[in-house]
C-alpha cells in the first residue's frame, strides 16, 4: 500500500463524527483551544467596518470570535458545531442574544447564505478526505463577493486530527473556485502556533461554477492523474481536484458543464462511475 493510500487510524477505527466530538468536550479533552480569540482573526475583525455583515463560524468550539465580534457590534452571526454538549453550553452562555444564532447540527448540511465564513481550526478537525467537499460546501455557503477568512496549518502532525497540510496543497484545492486576496504565514500567531499558520481572506469566485461528484474505480495515484488530466482538458474545466480516497472529485469551470461531458471521458473503462453528488 503506498503512502498516499495508508489510512488514518483516527478516521478508520474511530470516525470523527458528532460522538467523537461529543465525548472530547465532556472528558475535556480540548487540546485546540486557545481561551481567546486567536490574535490573527481578532486583527481581522478590527478590519471591518460592516457590522450587519453575515458571519457564520463552523466547528465553532467555545467561539471567543463570536464573543469579541459581539463586542465590536455585530449583529448577525451564525455558529454552527456538531457536538451536543458544546452547543448546550454555548445556548446557555449566549442566552436571549439576538445578534447570535446557534445550530447543533453538521456543517456539511447546513444550508444558508452568508458574506463572511471563520475558519479557525476547523478545516485541520475534519478527515483530509472531506477537504473537497469543504470547498463546494464553502463556496455554496457564500454570497457573490463572499470571504472565506481565517487560520490553515501550513505543518503536518504526527498524531491526528490535527490534520495538517501546505500552502501548496490548499493552493491546489481551492484554485479557482476561490480568489486568493490573503495566503500568508501569519506574523501574529499565537506562541505554539507561530509560523505554522497562513492567515486566508479567499474571496468567492462568482465567475466559476463549482461541481462536488461521486467516483468509484480508481485505487492508485496513477489512474487518479490520468482521470484528472481527462477531465481537465476538458474545454471550460478550470481546475479538477480528487479527494484522497479517490470518492470525489471537486470540478471548477468557467461555463456550464454536463456530466454527459465527465462520462465521455472516462467511457473507456466500465470500472470508472462518475456521479452528481446533491448535498
Ligand atoms: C478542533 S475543534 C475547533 C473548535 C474551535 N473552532 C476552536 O478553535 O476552538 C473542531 C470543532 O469542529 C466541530 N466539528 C467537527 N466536525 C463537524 C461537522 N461536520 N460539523 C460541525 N462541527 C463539526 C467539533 O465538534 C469541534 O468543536
């Protein structure tokens, strides 16, 4: 089994689902949390003059964000955490707050519009496999002109989750489907995190259309560039990008495409099902 192909332990015996989350925050196992809003984000913040902006935070954890965002004025955010006693704390703590809403549930089915997303480690919490789909969920959960903002790793871990990864890796996931107006190692990180983390402000790309699909049929590295260079040639197809366990491929294009289109290319092998993915 090559590398690429080695599963994560974590995800493979213990998936990180809502009872994994749901145990760390009752045993108190929360390594990841800073105790205030991380400096780089808290700079952001400071940044923007629209307090009626739409904020949501995923994977919200305790959210210091929302509570110096409350500070500041704002007036509409949005957290969302799928692990139970969590978000019954954080009902309790931001009791009768109508600048705030919070939803227990899973990002990956939440459905709204929203100009600003805060991304602070909750990207490097979920298996790397989901990473394509974090994208289209992000860029569906944007307005025209909407910011993906916040901290990436730019390390690997040898324990995970955290599950790290490089500028040149997320460079190649979000090309396209987003525009880079911020991608830098963070000069304000907190201590243990100095100059591991890249501060993104990545804007919607209103011009591309972004396309999430099933695949079945591809099990080395191999056929998954051969596939991705078919599909990238393409007319229109911008960018093309296959999750790791080869399930899904994030397709970006500059004009409509049909998945007629996608079919024809890989026609030349029966073991190869490409399928729209309705999330
Ligand atoms: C590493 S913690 C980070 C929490 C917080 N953002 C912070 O920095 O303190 C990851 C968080 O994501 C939540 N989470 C994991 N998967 C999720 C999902 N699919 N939908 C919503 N929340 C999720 C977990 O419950 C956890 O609170």
């Amino acid at each position: 089994m090559n590398e690429e192909m080695q599963c994560c332990v974590v995800t493979c015996e213990k998936p990180l689902d809502k009872t994994y989350w749901d145990n760390q925050y009752q045993s108190q196992m929360t390594g990841w949390d800073l105790g205030e809003v991380s400096p780089p984000i808290k700079a952001y913040i400071n940044s923007l003059e629209n307090k009626n902006a739409s904020i949501l935070i995923p994977g919200c954890g305790n959210t210091y964000e929302t509570e110096y965002l409350l500070q500041q004025g704002f007036s509409n955010i949005t957290v969302i955490d799928i692990a139970p006693t969590l978000v019954e704390k954080l009902q309790e703590k931001f009791a009768n707050n109508k600048n705030i809403k919070i939803i227990l549930g899973d990002f990956f089915e939440h459905h709204n519009k929203y100009d600003i997303i805060i991304e602070q480690t909750f990207f490097c919490a979920l298996p790397p496999t989901l990473r394509q789909k974090y994208v289209y969920k992000m860029h569906q959960l944007l307005n025209e002109n909407g910011l993906l903002v916040g901290l990436l790793f730019n390390r690997s871990f040898e324990k995970n989750p955290p599950f790290g990864g490089s500028k040149e890796e997320y460079e190649k996931l979000f090309k396209d489907a987003f525009i880079f107006n911020q991608f830098d190692v963070c000069n304000n990180s907190v201590a243990p995190r100095q100059n591991t983390e890249l501060f993104i402000e990545f804007k919607k790309n209103s011009e591309t259309i972004v396309y999430l699909y099933g695949f079945q049929g591809i099990t080395c590295n191999g056929c998954m560039n051969t596939v991705s260079q078919k599909f990238a040639a393409i007319p229109h197809i911008v960018n093309v990008s296959m999750s790791s366990n080869y399930q899904e491929v994030l397709i970006v294009s500059d004009a409509a495409i049909t998945l007629k289109d996608l079919q024809n290319e890989i026609a030349y092998d029966a073991k190869y099902i490409i399928t729209k993915i309705n999330m």
